[in-house]
C-alpha cells in the first residue's frame, strides 16, 4: 500500500528562473528562501515518486483538443522543450519516471501521454524542489485553460478519488504531491503587468484555515476570473492536492512579484487525509 509523505503548492511563474533579477532584492531573497525550505522538506520526507499537477499550456494538445487531465507514463521525461529552454533561461534536464505507477493511475482514471513535454509549469518547479533530477517523476497536467474548465469542486473530487487510488496501489511507494500554478496573473492579456493581491492573500488564507468546504464555496472560477483571466485558474491544481491534506497550511511565502508577472507563493501541508 502506497503512503502519501508530502504535499505542497507553489507557483511556476517563468519569471523564477528566466527573468529573476528583474524582481526586487528582498523578493528573491523571499523567493530562494521558502524554495529552499520546500526543498529540504521533501528531502526529509524521502519519497520515490513526486506526482506533480499543473496546467498544460497547450503545448501537448491542441486547443479544440484538450483533456480533462493528462498523465506522463514515460521511463524518463526530458525538458525543457524547445523553445522553452531558452525563455526559462534553463538547461535541458532529465528524470525519471514511474510507468509502474503512472500507468496504474491511467487505467483507473485518465488519458496517457508516452512524450509529455514541459514548459514553466513542470520545469520551474523541478529546478528548485529536485534540482538533480533524482526523485521519479510522474507530471499530471490539467486543463485550466479551455472551456469548459472543469470547477473546483470537480478538481477536488478528482484528487479525492486519486488520493484513494493511491492508498490503494499494491506497492509501497512513498509519494510527495506537488502543485503547480497560480497566483493571480493574466498571461498575455490586458493586465499581463498586473497582481492581484487582495485575492492572493485571501486564497493563502483561505488555506491556513483548512476550510476546505469554506474554499470550494467561495473560490469559484468566476472569482479567479476576476484576479486574472486565463492564469489564475492554474490555482485548480492546489485546490486537487488540497484533497490530500487534513487541516492548515503552512505558507511559506508570498510575493506579489509583477517582475514574474505573477502572484507567487509557496505552501506546505503537514497532514494528509
């Protein structure tokens, strides 16, 4: 039986690795910080796989195509891609994957894709949680872009029943559940320069409460809309790994970074449902 060791969110803004000196001293200095710390912790909690969701950008599927929920099964994932590894100012990297495992999560639930490839939102999070590529990853992207997107409740529910899919897989792998995507941003739009940080800190403290009820009724798409179109919606991708907590979350930072062009934050969860 497969036990759930960690669970944490942060943001996956381009900025963080492609533009970062463009941001204040003291938000790096934030930034480097509460990475560090997530990093240190996932280290300590010593698991074999990370599952790690986060929005596809249409990069793997066409707009008038797009999954629900897209899970990697390869042996090996490779990134950035094209294209990316320049604007991200990142090498190309190389981790492991678990076919094992993802593919028990694609029998039971979604469509598979052999050769995902990976833009900011699987690519910055690995640069700073799992800089030398020795934890197996499997990348579940999600839609969040293209309606209908699914609604909150419909992404908690998801998590709910892979957190029981999970609990239930015969091996004894120790997994670490990652979040990606969000705060409040409006790529390529009209407030591409903007943050909403009323809603950012209302979110992060919607999280410290642990309501989760409380945040499924008030956090709707209509008010990530209003934060940010198109960009904010990614914030489904924490609202899914929350359905693996019990309790508060620890932030552990918060910027409201306009350099990144995004709200950017990180979160921790210290119990698990």
């Amino acid at each position: 039986m497969a036990e759930i060791v960690a669970a944490m969110a942060m943001t996956h803004s381009p900025g963080l690795t492609g533009w970062f000196d463009a941001a204040p001293k003291g938000q790096q200095e934030e930034a480097l910080r509460a990475t560090a710390e997530m990093r240190e912790r996932l280290a300590a909690a010593r698991p074999d796989v990370v599952i790690a969701f986060s929005n596809d950008h249409l990069l793997n599927w066409p707009i008038n195509n797009t999954p629900e929920y897209t899970v990697g099964i390869a042996a090996d994932h490779v990134g950035p891609a094209d294209w990316y590894d320049e604007w991200l100012a990142l090498s190309k990297y190389r981790i492991p994957g678990h076919p094992a495992l993802a593919r028990y999560i694609v029998n039971e639930g979604e469509p598979a894709l052999r050769e995902m490839k990976f833009d900011d939102g699987i690519s910055v999070p690995m640069h700073y949680l799992n800089p030398a590529g020795s934890i197996p990853l499997i990348p579940v992207t999600m839609n969040c872009t293209v309606p209908p997107i699914p609604t909150p409740e419909r992404a908690y529910q998801v998590g709910s029943v892979l957190r029981d899919m999970l609990k239930a897989y015969p091996g004894k792998e120790r997994i670490a559940i990652l979040a990606t995507g969000g705060l409040s941003h409006e790529p390529g739009g009209p407030r591409y320069f903007w943050v909403d940080e009323e809603f950012d800190l209302w979110f992060l403290d919607l999280l410290k409460k642990g309501d989760h009820e409380a945040l499924l009724r008030d956090c709707t798409l209509e008010r990530m809309e209003e934060a940010g179109s198109g960009g904010t919606a990614e914030l489904l991708s924490w609202i899914l790994a929350m359905a693996f907590t019990t309790g508060p979350a620890e932030v552990l930072a918060y910027m409201p970074a306009i350099a990144w062009r995004s709200g950017t934050g990180m979160v921790v969860w210290p119990n698990f449902a």
